[in-house]
C-alpha cells in the first residue's frame, strides 16, 4: 500500500527495481532543479517578484517531497517499513486508526518534520579530490515570542479544552465506538486568537534563519548521493526538527562523460599518419594531468566500432578502487593535396618503442554499451581534445 504516495511521486510501481526507483529519482531530480529549462523558463514567466519566489518556494517543496520519497524508497529497510506500516511515524503517518478510536489509549511517539532537501552540485575534479567546504543553509524555525502560535494573545479553545482534538462517538455496525477528530473551531491548534499577530512573525508562527555546516564530500561522489544533517531541518509546534539533506549533483563536463559511476569517456581526433606510425595519444585527464597512452596494433582494429581502453584513469570508488578511462577516436584524413606526401610518409614507416607510454587495449563497442547500462549516466556530452564535438554515446 502506497500510504503516503511515496511510489506515485517518483512515478513508479510498487514492485519497482531499486535501479527503477533511483533511474525515477535522477530524472525528476534534474526536472526541478533549479538550472532547469523548464524551471528558468517558468521564472522567467514571472511577472513580479511575489509570483517568482512563490515559484521558488514551490519548486523547493517538490524537491523535499521527491528526495524524501528517495530516501525511504531507497533504503531496503525502510522501503521494507513502509510497505508493510511497520514504523509509520518515520514517515509522517498519524496515530494508527485503533488509537484514534479508542481515545489515545495506544502508543503515541512524536512526527519529525519532513527533511528539507537541496542540491549540492559538485564538478568531476571534486568527483575525483572530494570536496571540504561551508555552506549557508535555510530552515523554518518556530517564532519564539509566540512560541509558534502566531498570536502572543490567545486563550485555550473551549470546544478541546486545548487538546486540538476532541471525542467523537460513532455507530459502526450496532457498535459504539470513540474516535478523536480535529476540532474545527480551533483548527487542531487548541488555542483560538484574542488579539493582535505576532509582531515579531507577523502571525505565521515561523520565521526562515540560516546556519552554516561543513560539507565533507568523499571521492568518488555519485549523482544522488545524499549528505544528511540532522537537526538542521525545519521546526514546527510539537514535533521534532527535521534534518537538512544535501543531494549531490555533478555538473557536465566540457571534456568527458561520465559511462557509470566510476569510468569515464572522451572523444580526441588523431591525425591518420600518427595513428599508421602507432604514435602514442597525450591526453589532458580531468585532474590537469597529461598523460601519454600508447598505441595498440590496429591489424583488425574497427575505430567506429571499438574504443582504447586506459586501465585506472577514470573516478575513484567508494571501494578504493579506479575506473578506466574510454577513448574514442576519431581519424583525421590528409587533404587531397597531401596524399601523396602521407604515402611516402607511410611507405617509410618503422614501429617504435615508446616505454613512457601508459599501456592500452581496444574494446568492443558492445562492451562499452554494457558499462554504461550498468550505472547511471548524467548525461553530459563528450568533447575532443581537439575541438570535436562527438559524443562517446554515439559509438
């Protein structure tokens, strides 16, 4: 049972994969972030500033709801309670139904305030160096003057007593049963207002403050990703302060994709007669480096069907381990009035020694299509050391 509507949030079934729920989640995720099209364009619509951070509020909010629903989704244990309503005040849920009937006699444990959830976006240097830094970080925190009230002023509704709830008995089948509603009068609040709002919240009860947290981001950081601070959430009257949840974003890179969370691929063109003479290819990795990969054989070798693989130059792991670099390359063709210096160039060809040179070896392109079903792309573009603007995804 889809009680709080957590599976129809992320738009999946209830029987949904866990890679089903985190490929739902990225997708929404990029959907309401802020460098959105869809988002930039409909702030851009806004005719006043009201409008715009109504919006921005708005947009806020979904995200909460859509990491929340992540959090619980993902997690085998959670997920596990949740369908079944095992914990339920984890998740938001009321009192059960037989304490609401039998007038608060079962156990009652206070709700948290739902997590406040925003991106954290990161590039693939902070991918590989991992990431130390202070962040400013907003919350709802209840009005102290009116201790959430938004009225100083008031006095105990007399319909509850000052319970927000009162018994209400019902006929169920030749049964007379008590059950707590909330009282109307009052709006659940228990209190009802006989003077003036709240000059320090002006009567919303809450005010937004900010704090600042130390971010320690680990190498090898995955979009997704979430870094949780408890009590730095919102507050509300009677319940307890939510947490704070960063959720990671990496940034496309102009240079290289990310195939999963750990390998990575770019795209460089090569001139024919130094792929013929098997020259070794100097790549500028995403850390600055410049490395010098050698040249395979190409006896047999199909460039549009199989890419060079570099052992250990692509992220690093949570498990310690490195991924492998892909690149994909692409021949450049000697101008026609160049033909016929390029086959005196190659009819003069002897191979090489080149010991500097990191080792290689061609992989089917199928191979490649494998790694990159296997973990979560971000979908950014590959780009050539040499100003190319193909993609390794088209392969």
């Amino acid at each position: 049972m889809d009680r709080l509507g957590y599976y129809k949030t992320l738009n999946v079934s209830t029987s949904a994969s866990q890679r089903d729920i985190k490929v739902a989640y990225n997708k929404l995720a990029r959907e309401y972030h802020a460098d959105a099209p869809t988002v930039i364009g409909a702030l851009k619509a806004c005719k006043t500033t009201e409008e715009k951070e109504a919006l921005k509020k708005e947009m806020n909010e979904k995200f909460s709801t859509i990491t929340n629903a992540y959090d619980v989704l993902s997690n085998e244990e959670k997920r596990r309670k949740y369908d079944t309503g095992e914990d339920e005040t984890q998740f938001g849920f009321d009192d059960s139904i037989f304490s609401s009937f039998f007038g608060g006699q079962g156990h009652s444990r206070q709700r948290q305030c739902q997590p406040r959830a925003e991106h954290l976006e990161l590039t693939l240097l902070d991918v590989i160096n991992g990431k130390q830094a202070k962040y400013k970080v907003g919350k709802r925190a209840t009005c102290k003057k009116c201790e959430g009230s938004g009225y100083p002023s008031r006095k105990e509704c007399s319909k509850c007593q000052g319970a927000g709830v009162y018994a209400e008995l019902i006929n169920m089948g030749g049964m007379r049963l008590q059950r707590e509603v909330s009282c109307s009068p009052c709006r659940g609040n228990g209190y009802t207002a006989t003077g003036p709002a709240c000059s320090e919240c002006a009567g919303k009860g809450s005010s937004t403050i900010h704090n600042i947290v130390e971010v320690s981001v680990p190498k090898g950081a995955c979009d997704g990703d979430q870094l949780r601070f408890e009590g730095y959430g919102d507050e509300a009257p009677g319940m307890v302060t939510g947490d704070f949840v960063f959720v990671v974003k990496v940034k496309k890179d102009p240079n290289f994709i990310r195939l999963t969370n750990e390998h990575l691929c770019t795209v460089i063109k090569v001139p024919l007669a130094d792929l013929v003479a098997l020259k070794p290819l100097t790549i500028k990795t995403v850390d600055q480096r410049v490395i010098s990969v050698g040249m395979p054989e190409l006896t047999n070798i199909d460039l549009g069907e199989e890419l060079l693989r570099v052992p250990s130059e692509g992220l690093p792991t949570k498990k310690g381990y490195t991924g492998d670099l892909f690149i994909r390359i692409i021949p450049v063709f000697p101008g026609a009035s160049k033909i016929a210096a390029f086959a005196e160039e190659v009819g003069k060809f002897t191979p090489a020694a080149h010991p500097e040179a990191l080792p290689s070896k061609f992989v089917k392109k199928k191979k490649i299509q494998e790694f990159a079903s296997q973990g979560e792309s971000d979908g950014s573009h590959a780009h050539s050391h040499q100003q190319s603007q193909t993609q390794c995804s088209s392969m």
